[in-house]
C-alpha cells in the first residue's frame, strides 16, 4: 500500500470518529508508533493496518473501554 492511501485512509478513521486536526496528526503519530513497537497490522509484509484495525487503534488512541 502507498504512502498516499496510508495517510487517506488515517483520515478517513479521524473523520469517522470525528478527530480535530490536533488529535488526527497525533493519531498518525500513535499508528506509527504502534509499527515501531511491533504492533503491526495485517495489511502487508510492511505491517500496514487494514481500515477495520485501524477503526480498533483509533478507540484505543480515543481511550474509547470496550477497545
């Protein structure tokens, strides 16, 4: 998966669950923190996350209980 769709599909997360700019660029950095620390997705051999597990991190980033 590009870069592009990477970020367009963070986005698209951050909308759903109604991000500011602040907390969107935040979760980026919480995604690819997630990557460095070996909590990968299962998108690809790259460790990219699928739309379903990133819509998990994002209430994990949020503190959202039933993540």
């Amino acid at each position: 998966m590009g870069k592009k769709r990477d970020i367009k599909q963070i986005e698209a997360v951050a909308r759903l669950f109604h991000m500011d700019e602040i907390q969107r660029r935040d979760f980026g950095d919480f995604i690819e923190s997630e990557k460095l620390e070996g909590n990968q997705g299962t998108l690809n051999p790259k460790g990219d996350f699928t739309f379903e597990e990133l819509k998990q991190k994002a209430k994990e980033f949020l503190g959202y209980d039933d993540a």
